[in-house]
C-alpha cells in the first residue's frame, strides 16, 4: 500500500482500536505544533525551576519540537494506561507516622518498559497495515513533551498541578507517545475544567505549586526524595513527613480523581514488598535486599544509598519510639556520609520530641494535682 492510496481517517480508527485491544484506556492524535509553550519552557528553565534535572536544559527547545527529534514526524499517537491499584491505601499510610508512604505509580512494576514495548506493538500493527513507515516509541525517557502532546490530542487538561487531567479518568495514569510520519488526522483537545479549584495549591506540604501551572521542582518532594542526588535540604525534611518515594497529594486532594480507574494491569498492583511497610524496615534493607525487592520497580533507580537517606528522613518525623532511636543509633557506622548526615539530623528530631513528650506529660501531672504549671 502507498501513502497515496492510505485512508488515513479509517486508518486512524482502527489505531485506536488497535491500541485499546493492547490495553491502553485512550488513544488520541496530535499533530506536533508545539510553539505555543516554548517560552513557558524556557521561562521554567530559566528561573531554574528543574533544579539538579540537567538533561531537560541540555536538548533545549527540541523537547517542543518533535520534529527535531525524530526527523520525518508528522503526528503523534498519545496513549493513556491507567495505574490506579485496587485497594491504594492512600489515607491510611499517610496518617500513621511509622509507616513508608511510596507513590501509587511506583507500587507495581516499572511502566516505562511495559509501555513502550506495547506502543512498539502498535507500531507493528500498524506497518502490517500500511507498510514500511517511520515510528518511535516513547515513554517518560526523552525529550519529548509529553503532557502537551497528550493536551493538544483530547487525553485531558493540564491541571494547575501540572499534571492531565481527565474528567473520565482523574489522573492516575502513565501517558506514552508513538511518533509517526504519516498524516493522520488529529483529535480536538478537550476544554479545561479546573475552575476556580486552587485544592492542590493548597494542600501541596513544600508549596511547590509557586502559581498556577508552574512547579519549582526543588521543592517538590517527588524530586527531593527522586531525583535529587544529594542531601535533603532541612527547610524541607520536616515536610516530607513519611512520603519516603514521591508524593500524592496534588492527586489526593484533586476532586477529578473521585472518577480514577483501577488499573486493568496485574503489573501494577502493588508489591506486598512495598505497601504498608514500616519504616524502620524498608530501613533495615541491606543492598542486595533492596535489589531483590526492587526488581523491575521504578524505586530501583534511585539506588540504595538514596533509599537510606529518604528512610532517614521518614523515621525523624515519625513520632518518638525508643526502638527508631535505636535502629539509628546502630546504622550509623554502617552507611555513607551522605546518609550518616540525615541519620544524625532524624536522631536530633526524635531526642527533642522525646523532650517535648515528657515535659507535655509534667504539665498534665501538674494540672491534674493542681500544681504550678512549672512544677
């Protein structure tokens, strides 16, 4: 078949059907005019927003211009897969201080290879159709832009979190983006519906959302317990509270995720290894243990030495326990100097709440017996 004699509208329809029988909940087009944010990229990178993140400064503008990236782009086939785990357990590890809050996403297998091999699937798919033509698959692993890819094709809105939103969907799903060079038609994107909702602002615990849609990601904790190599810095330990890897909850608190859809991929369940664990045990790890525990997670990338220092942090918000005392105490001649740092600042932040419990507990005593309250 030559691209003269391709009807690219039935061709399109049965790329959507093609990519939902791979199990993609939504398949949309954009074409690959992405001018528009150009100088809201450059705005970001020049205010420094992405941090230690120097890969996404070194391609510059290409992340905006797909055409760049892969000479002959005409299109790209944006793809949705839903990740929502049954049984998240999102409040009730939040709120207990001593368990290892994990992000949603990385609970279950690592998405980027999954993804990409199924939209490579579909580009197969579609050259037995077609024949021979330019495709590439990717998945949060290059300079693409990703989410206003997924915007401009109807997948959803970007919210003022950032993220895409879907008013089916939430936003608890991977995108993935196949780069075609045939003309097909494109999908209308779909109107925003955040209103005057400021909710993820708000709740956000090291106001990383500095305004509406705009990040500064050294704040954020997705990055600081992620992406960061180095220390933690103290400004924001106490903030992190138990979130150990990422953050939920611009997500949380988002009312559009009241419609999130459980994941339809085993592969994303979570890893009974990694849910509703207490600290003091994912600190316990050794590196081979970690390595066992993390095959095939996204959670492995950060290596072990970072997981130490995330878990460090963890346990010095968690509430005082003599046990977590001791569990610090003892790991401190056994890690590197980067974790020993945050293993000295958590032992300090569960002295002075030992302290603050006991002279709490002298002024009930005091009440009680009707003593000066200095007593």
């Amino acid at each position: 078949m030559t691209t003269a004699t391709i009807n690219y509208p039935e061709l399109a329809i049965k790329i959507k059907q093609w990519g939902q029988e791979l199990g993609f909940a939504e398949v949309a087009i954009s074409d690959i005019d992405l001018t528009e944010h150009e100088a809201q990229l450059q705005r970001w990178l020049d205010l420094g927003f992405h941090g230690e993140m120097e890969y996404i400064a070194a391609h510059g503008m290409k992340r905006a211009r797909p055409a760049e990236l892969v000479p002959g782009t005409q299109r790209v086939i944006c793809v949705r897969m839903d990740y929502l785990p049954p049984d998240a357990s999102f409040a009730k590890t939040l709120q207990d201080p001593k368990k290892a809050y994990i992000s949603r996403y990385a609970l279950g297998r690592d998405y980027h290879k999954l993804i990409r091999t199924r939209l490579k699937k579909l580009g197969e798919k579609i050259e037995l159709e077609v024949g021979q033509f330019g495709f590439r698959p990717f998945v949060d692993s290059a300079p693409v832009l990703e989410r206003q890819l997924a915007q401009k094709a109807g997948l959803g809105w970007t919210g003022k979190h950032t993220l895409i939103l879907n008013q089916h969907a939430g936003s608890w799903f991977f995108l993935g983006e196949l780069f075609v060079d045939l003309p097909l038609p494109i999908d209308k994107p779909v109107i925003e519906q955040c209103g005057k909702c400021v909710a993820c602002i708000k709740i956000c615990p090291t106001n990383a959302i500095v305004e509406p849609y705009v990040v500064d990601a050294r704040r954020c904790i997705s990055y600081l317990t992620i992406e960061l190599q180095g220390a933690i810095p103290i400004e924001f330990r106490p903030l992190i509270g138990n979130r150990v890897y990422g953050c939920d909850d611009c997500q949380l608190i988002c009312p559009w995720n009241r419609y999130g859809q459980i994941t339809a991929e085993d592969d994303f369940h979570a890893r009974t290894q990694l849910k509703d664990k207490d600290l003091i045990e994912l600190f316990l790890w050794d590196e081979a243990t970690f390595l066992k525990n993390t095959e095939g997670s996204a959670i492995r990338r950060i290596g072990h030495e970072r997981w130490l220092r995330n878990m460090a942090v963890g346990l010095g918000n968690a509430s005082y326990d003599p046990s977590i005392l001791a569990v610090l105490e003892d790991m401190k001649s056994k890690v590197s100097s980067l974790v020993l740092e945050h293993i000295e600042w958590a032992i300090t932040q569960q002295l002075q709440k030992n302290s603050l419990d006991r002279k709490t507990q002298r002024l009930i005593i005091a009440i009680e017996k009707g003593l000066p309250r200095d007593a």
